[in-house]
C-alpha cells in the first residue's frame, strides 16, 4: 500500500492520476460500442503515418509488473493488453484478451480468452501464460509494487489451456475483484522466462512492437498487422504506422511543440491549457488527483481531538479551497472513488462535511493550537495557492497553522515514517472503493499498515464489514455510507476533483484509463 500511495503521489507531481483500467460486474458481458470509441466515426482516418505523443517524465523501468508510474504504465498500454478494459464516463467494461469473465463467488473469478491471440513474437498467448503472470504478481517473493493493490497475495490460480480458462480463487473476499486482478498488463511467455529483457523492452501482445528504447528521451512504436483482440475486439485497422512517445518534462515545452506541430498529443494541466484550448486543439479531458486534506490522528497531535478536527474542517471555505486547487477547472466530489469509474453511483459528500462556521472554528481552536501543513510541491501551483488559502483561513479562525511544502519522496517520508506533520493534502485517486480501506482504517505505519493519519472510525469499520460480505455494486449503500461516516467525523476532507485535458493537434482518440487509448488513436486529413 506505501508503494501505491508513492504511484499516486509520483502521478499528481507531472502525470494524468487514474489509477486501475479495469473492472468489470459479476455476470457482465462485453459490448459493442463505447464512449472512449464512437466519437471516431465521423473522422477521416489515414491508416499510415507517424503520431508522436507527450510522457510527462521517463518511464524508467518498462516491466509493467515492476512499476506503478503512469508513464510507464501509458507505455504498456500500447504494447500488452489487460484481460478487459474499463472506460471512462460511466466505467463501461468491455472485453480484451478475455471475451467472457464471471464472478463466481466473493472469492473466485473466471476469464476465459478469446482465440488466436499471438504475441510480438507470434507465440500464443495462453491461459498458463496469464497464470504465470498473475502467479508472478501474486508472489510476496517478487516484491511487486501490485501486489496488494491490483493482486492479493498467494491467490490460487488453474488454468485450462484447451478451454482458454483462467480461475482466480482469493485468499479473502472482494467485492471488486476484477477491478484489481484484471488491471495487470499480461506478459507473454520468452518476457516472463527472461525478466531482465523487459527492464529496457517489451514482450507483449498488445498493438504495438517496442522497435526502440532511448531512455529520457524517446520510444519508437510500430504497428503490429493483424491485431483484433483491443478492447471490445478493437483492431489494427485505421491505427497510425508508428507512434513516437517522447519524453517532455516541462507543460510549456510541450504546449510549444503541440502548436508548432513537434507533438501531435500532450496532457497539459496548468496554465498552458488556457492557449491551447483557445488554439481549438482536439480534447479528450480524464479527472485527475482529487484535492483531499487528511487530518493527523495520532497522539500528540492537535487532530487526534475531535473537537479540533471538525474545527479544521469548519474554518475552511471548501469550494473556495477546491477552486483553486483546480485554477476553476475542478469539479466537486461526490465520492472518494475516482467518479469517472466508480462501481458505486451516489454522494457520500452532501450533507455530511461539516459545513464553514468561523464562529464555531474558533471556539473549537481556542489555545491557538500549532498546525503543520503539509503539500507536494512538485505537484503543480494549484497545491501550493490552495494550501496557502488554508493556512490564512485556519490563522483567521484562531489556529497558528504554517506550510511546508516538500518533494513527493520527502512527504512519504513524512506521512510514514516521521510522522511530523498535522493536516496534508494527499491526493489519492482509486477506482474502487476497496483500495482506501487500508488507509482509512487498520494498524499505523509503526504497525505495518498504511493508516498514515492513525483514523480509528467505528461507524467506518462496521459499514466496511458489512460492504465486503455483498458482492459487487451489492454493497454499494455500506460504501458510500462507510465514507459518509469518515467525513462526518472529519477523518478526511473531500474539496473537487482535477481535471486533466488531453490536446490533439492532427490526430483523435478516444481514453482509457492511463490517457489515449491506444487502439483509437486516429490521423486526420483536413476536408
């Protein structure tokens, strides 16, 4: 879990924050057409040519089994495949290399795979090579940084090549199952007998080949010739010849090479945007990190009083707060799970933040109690002037609260090991709501855990114990009411959520969970 919150943190410091591609409901089918897809049609699509989109910092590492960052996660979009995909704009599932997948029971799930899927290599992609995976994954031994977050450990897994079968039994109930399992990028056979090979390449069977590695700078792409196993049984056809991911650190660099035709796709999210939006760029727009202020719990801190919590949170003007988090292009949360994907409709936020009250933030700060907030500053402006509104605000109400802004690595360090630290704005989005339970409840990081502002809720708990016994969206009410309650208790402040535009300049596409979506990149011609 420390290693997931570092992804996420990494993530909100200079890359699109979508954690989780995949999911899928118990007894769903695949379907025909999608969001991330249909907007395609209309376009004329030139079926050769180059398209070079924006990283926002060097992969580092390509084996998609050895990292959680999001650019190398973009990277293995284009050359492996999930075993189904999860949309954005309602969380559609649609197949990949599986083209049925079944919950059987709160602990088991089965895929089965389509037929006639090779590799980069022509091998076949089998129901043994996708147990080997996630085996590999599953493994503590393998230290993994998805384990835990995408895989559980030790699951048991039989496959059955000639029925194309792959059952996964957990070693405890999930309610999302899939959501985790089936957000691993499956490698394929001579990638998992000869790891070291994946560290600078790739051995997938995804629509691209990996032809060339320029570490820092760029990597080269080419189009693989009879692929129709993409999402919702996507193909080839129509795709560029060659896609060139460069590496370009700095959003005004990248805004520059957008406009003067250097990049064809960037993700920009700072001030930039303004110029490229009014440049009348394609756009496609993901929601990014979500502007959530913890609250330190533990002994010796002013937070592990309840009274002096709800103060925190009622000194705060939250909209204001989230206005500027997102320079006004946020939108509020309804939910701590990331709502382009949430597997539970509702709002756990209405009605249950305790609302701006100066009057009663004083008397609650009364002694002028110090505050230490925390923030990445590596994290982009917004962080910095949302976090400076607090600090004037919570002063305002009585408090002697002072910033200190860090790296991302000295923040980790900060929220699991020091622990020096009294409110923090750490964004973490997740795709299910399962993937919080660590943090919001359970053992301390001196106990092993990931409960970094030491929250003991019991409205909480129960309402978690009660979700993880239903299967699927079943649970859905003990969800959002299990959050209803971190919010009432002022364990964590949801303010709005990120956005993220993606710019096109001579090219469409569609998203996924990481940004484009591969399979639906197109380039135009002008009529």
């Amino acid at each position: 879990m420390r290693k997931f919150l570092a992804a996420l943190l990494a993530a909100s410091a200079g890359a699109l924050l979508v954690v989780g591609l995949v999911a899928a409901a118990p007894g769903a089918a695949s379907s025909k057409s999608s969001s991330g897809a249909r907007h395609l049609s209309s376009a004329r699509a030139a079926a050769s040519g180059t398209v070079s989109v924006a990283l926002a910092g060097d992969p580092g590492k390509l084996d998609p089994q050895q990292t959680l960052l999001v650019s190398a996660r973009q990277l293995a979009d284009f050359t492996y495949d999930h075993l189904v995909n999860q949309l954005p704009g309602g969380g559609k599932i649609v197949s990949g290399l599986a083209s049925k997948w079944k919950v059987l029971s709160p602990t088991a799930v089965r895929f089965t795979l389509r037929k006639g899927i090779t590799c980069t290599d022509g091998t076949k992609m089998t129901a043994g090579v996708v147990k080997q995976n996630l085996a590999y994954v599953g493994d503590p031994k393998n230290s993994s940084p998805l384990l835990n977050v995408y895989v559980p450990p030790n699951p048991k897994i039989v496959a059955n090549n000639q029925k194309r079968t792959v059952t996964i039994t957990l070693s405890q109930p999930n309610p999302f199952p899939l959501q985790g399992l089936a957000a691993v990028h499956i490698i394929c056979a001579h990638g998992l007998a000869n790891r070291n090979s994946l560290l600078h390449g790739a051995d997938g069977s995804g629509p691209y080949k990996l032809v060339k590695v320029s570490p820092g700078s760029k990597y080269t792409l080419a189009l693989r010739k009879g692929y129709k196993w993409g999402p919702n049984g996507a193909t080839s056809k129509g795709m560029p010849a060659k896609v060139v991911l460069k590496v370009v650190n700095n959003e005004t660099t990248a805004a520059n090479l957008l406009l003067t035709g250097g990049l064809n796709v960037a993700g920009v999210t700072g001030p930039d945007r303004s110029r490229l939006e009014k440049a009348k760029l394609f756009k496609r727009s993901l929601l990014a990190e979500p502007g959530e202020l913890w609250i330190n719990e533990n002994k010796g801190h002013p937070g592990a009083n309840a009274k002096v919590r709800k103060g925190i949170v009622q000194a705060l003007q939250l909209g204001q707060f989230g206005k500027v988090f997102t320079s006004g292009h946020g939108v509020p949360q309804k939910q701590l799970t990331l709502q382009t994907f949430a597997p539970c409709g509702g709002n756990s936020v209405a009605g249950n933040v305790p609302a701006h009250n100066e009057a009663a933030a004083r008397s609650a700060l009364s002694g002028r109690p110090s505050l230490k907030l925390l923030f990445p500053n590596d994290g982009g402006a917004g962080f910095s002037s949302a976090m400076a509104l607090a600090q004037a605000q919570l002063n305002a109400a009585g408090a002697s609260a002072q910033l200190d802004g860090m790296t991302t690595p000295n923040l980790q360090a900060a929220l699991f090991a020091t622990g020096d630290w009294d409110v923090a704005l750490v964004p973490l989005g997740v795709t299910s709501p399962v993937q919080l339970v660590g943090f919001l409840s359970g053992p301390d990081p001196s106990g092993g855990g990931a409960n970094f502002a030491g929250i003991n809720n019991a409205t909480y708990n129960k309402d978690v114990a009660a979700a993880m016994k239903k299967p699927g969206t079943a649970g859905c009410t003990s969800w959002l009411a299990a959050e209803a309650a971190i919010f009432k208790h002022a364990d964590l402040v949801p303010t709005s959520w990120n956005t993220a535009p993606i710019f096109g300049k001579g090219v469409k596409f569609g998203l996924g969970g990481e940004g484009v979506a591969p399979t639906t990149l197109r380039l135009t011609k002008k009529k």
